[in-house]
C-alpha cells in the first residue's frame, strides 16, 4: 500500500485511556481539565530516588510541579524539605503551609521584588532570614541585596549562581567567586550558603560532545567548589552545592560536584522530557478535554473544493473534531493520529483536529493531549484530577501567581467626581 494511501488511524482509547476517561465521565469532567496519574508519579519517584548515589539530596522544583497537595505529597514520598522556586509570587503560600521547607531560589529575584515580599510577611513557624537562600549572579546583584538588608535590618542568606556551561548568567571563574565571598565576608548581614549550577545542556548535546561536555561541567562545579570549602572551611558541610536538573540527574553517580539534584518536570515527564536520560520514567500528566462537534469531512474556509484532494494525500485529515478549547502547549496522544490542521489555524477555544475516518470519536467523548510542559501549562485548569486506580480519588490546586496579599504601596486616586481635598481649590 502506498504512502499516500495508507490510513494510520486507530479506533479509539486503548485500555489505559479508556479507564482515565470513564473515571473522567463519572466525575462529570467535560471540561479541559489537567490530570496527573498518581501511581506514575510514584514510580517515577521511586525510579529518580534509585539513582541517586548514598548522601545525594534531591530538591524539589516546585515552578514544575506547581500545587501545594503535589508538592507536600512529592516531599513525602522522596523525604526532603528542600524545595526550589522560580516564581516569588508562590514563597507567600510556601511559608505559610510548609513552615519546614529549605527554600532556595533557582533563579535571580530583583531587589525590589524580594523587599516586597519582607514588607508583606505575615509572620509564623516560617523564618525567610534562615530557610530561604536568594540567588546571586551578578556583584551587582549581590550590593542590591546588601542594600535590602540593611535598609529592611535583615541577615539575608545569599547563594551563587555559577555558569557551569549553559551560559544562562552566574559567576564562571574562581578568582570571580572569591571575590564574591570576600565582598560577603565584609558584610555582616549576609551569610553565603552555598553555590547553584545547572547543567540542562548536557544532555542536548549529541554522541561524544556530550560526555565531553559534562566533564568540562562537573570539572568547573568541583573548582567552584573547592574555592568555597576552602573559603569556609569549617562551614563546608552545612552548605549547599546545587547542580542538574531533571535530564541531566542520573549523570551525577558521586558526590564530587554538587551534592544535591534539583528534579522536578521528570517526576510528571511531559512531551518535552521524551529524553534518553528519562527513559525509565513514564508520562504521568495529561489533558483531557471533551469533542464538541464531529465534521464528517475537514473543510478549510475559501478552499473547500479541496476538500477530498486533501483528505487523498492525508488520510489523517478525513475527519474534523472540535474540542472544548485547545492551543495549548501540547500534543494529542489518543486516540492516537489525530493532530492540528496548520491551514485552519489554532483556537484556543474550539481547537480542532483531525483524524481519519477510522477514529471513532463522538460528541462528548474525550481527547487526552500531553503537555510539552508543566511549568506553565498546569496553571490554566485549575484545580488538578487525580487518578489512581482506575478512578479519580481528589483534587489538588493549583498555586496562584499573584499572591493575594499584595496591597498598592500607595492609595488609588480619588474618582473624578470627588471634592478636591484641598480647601484653597475650591
């Protein structure tokens, strides 16, 4: 049977999809809605603690797995406290519901941003001075926060962002970082804790590049490294030595660099970390999301007497189904060979996609995508499903990004049809 000819398409869900769609239908879910199969995140848990090599901690990145419930359940199942953030909107309601977690920064937070967050601390069991570490990757950086704690009377805790080969920012010469810790040492109101180095390009890069670019990574770390145990040499076992990511955990088999991997994205795996380094984790998040309308036959506004010709040379086009929203960062992945029309354009609202005439979908039936990612994507459905077991046990919310204990610094203006407050304009 020729190429053009030849109709991939499938009936329906398999078995798995099937049973996560029926638990979906007894919820009543014919919304888009974000679901994480709990029994794959504990695998893949289990899976990323196993290759951990005796005394390497593992932090959780919590921008990658975005809810309060999911994190205290992905803390619990790995046993740690050290949580990693990328967004300063969410350390409000990481202080107030883990008052235990060691929180450290994976990115640079402006000055101006983190005052805000001192001005409007509530207080509790949580205390920022000892349990949160702030990212610095400039010595710019560094004489802002200095200024912070003097002007807010803080002790601020200040790790070093090191460029161990994604050049993404950070300090990448040892005399630099001495110079750093030295500019710290001469200001009692900072304490240095330790030094972050990713690593994502390693495992971007291809066959022999890539082991010879993790060498060069791991000999910068171990550099970097020694210039601050030697700096603080009876500090050295209390600080912090962060590396890797979720592609590039199971690289770090020893203590010589860092000594603890951040790991989030890998624990759901969206699209994105389809990887050779994650091959023994499992998808665990997906999209569901009911058809709205079934077309028979795909037609493209101004060339419908196309219509057959292109179904000829496609047979994945035969058929149109839109979809409860859509243009999100994802994939359709059952039933599986349906996929976007690029001459019909994206939808956020009723997205549609095509398959062949051998898909069996109907109105109301549901399509599962998986995300690209989960950093983003997992804050647009709101509250999270939860399947285990064949069926949907709970739901988990989602952080919100801005925090509502943001007040303006300063009072709104007076409506326009006020009295002027000033007496002599009147």
């Amino acid at each position: 049977m020729s190429k053009k000819s030849k109709d991939a398409g499938r009936t329906g869900h398999d078995g798995y999809f099937a049973r996560m769609s029926a638990a979906l239908k007894e919820q009543g879910l014919l919304r888009p809605t974000l679901v994480i199969d709990e029994d794959r995140l504990e695998k893949n848990t289990a899976t990323m603690l196993s290759h951990l090599p005796p005394g390497m901690a593992c932090r959780i990145v919590v921008k990658s797995l975005p809810s309060l419930p999911l994190i205290q359940h992905t803390m619990k199942l790995t046993g740690t406290n050290h949580l990693m953030l990328f967004d300063l909107s969410f350390l409000g309601s990481v202080a107030r519901d883990v008052p235990e977690a060691d929180i450290l920064f994976g990115k640079p937070m402006p000055a101006a941003l983190a005052a805000r967050f001192y001005d409007e601390f509530q207080g509790g069991a949580f205390n920022p001075e000892s349990q949160v570490q702030w990212l610095i990757d400039t010595p710019q950086r560094l004489r802002e926060y200095a200024a912070l704690a003097e002007t807010r009377d803080l002790h601020l805790k200040v790790n070093i962002e090191i460029d161990i080969g994604l050049h993404r920012g950070g300090i990448s010469k040892p005399e630099d970082l001495s110079a750093l810790l030295n500019e710290i040492d001469a200001n009692p109101r900072l304490t240095f804790s330790g030094l972050m180095g990713y690593d994502a390009h390693v495992a971007k890069m291809p066959g022999i590049l890539r082991g010879h670019s993790l060498k060069k990574s791991r000999q910068l770390y171990q550099a970097m490294r020694a210039v601050a145990e030697q700096h603080y040499p009876d500090r050295k076992n209390e600080l912090t030595f962060n590396t890797a990511g979720s592609p590039t955990y199971q690289f770090h088999n020893d203590l010589t660099g860092g000594t603890e991997v951040a790991v989030g994205s890998g624990l759901v795996k969206p699209l994105d970390f389809d990887c050779d380094t994650l091959a023994d984790h499992v998808p665990a998040c997906f999209i569901a999301t009911p058809v709205l309308k079934v077309e028979q036959k795909t037609k493209i506004p101004g060339i419908e007497s196309l219509t057959g010709l292109t179904a000829f040379f496609n047979r994945k086009t035969a058929k149109a189904f839109f979809i409860y929203g859509g243009n999100w960062q994802a994939q359709p992945v059952s039933p599986s060979g349906l996929q976007t029309n690029k001459l019909y354009g994206r939808s956020s609202n009723e997205e549609m996609l095509n398959g062949s005439r051998k898909t069996a979908l109907e109105v109301d039936d549901l399509v599962f995508l998986r995300p690209t990612q989960s950093e983003a994507v997992f804050l647009q459905f709101g509250d999270i499903a939860v399947y285990k077991e064949g069926k949907i046990t709970q739901f988990w919310p989602v952080f919100q990004q801005d925090s509502p204990k943001l007040r303006p610094k300063t009072a709104p203006p007076a409506p326009p049809d006020s009295p002027p407050s000033n007496p002599k304009a009147q």
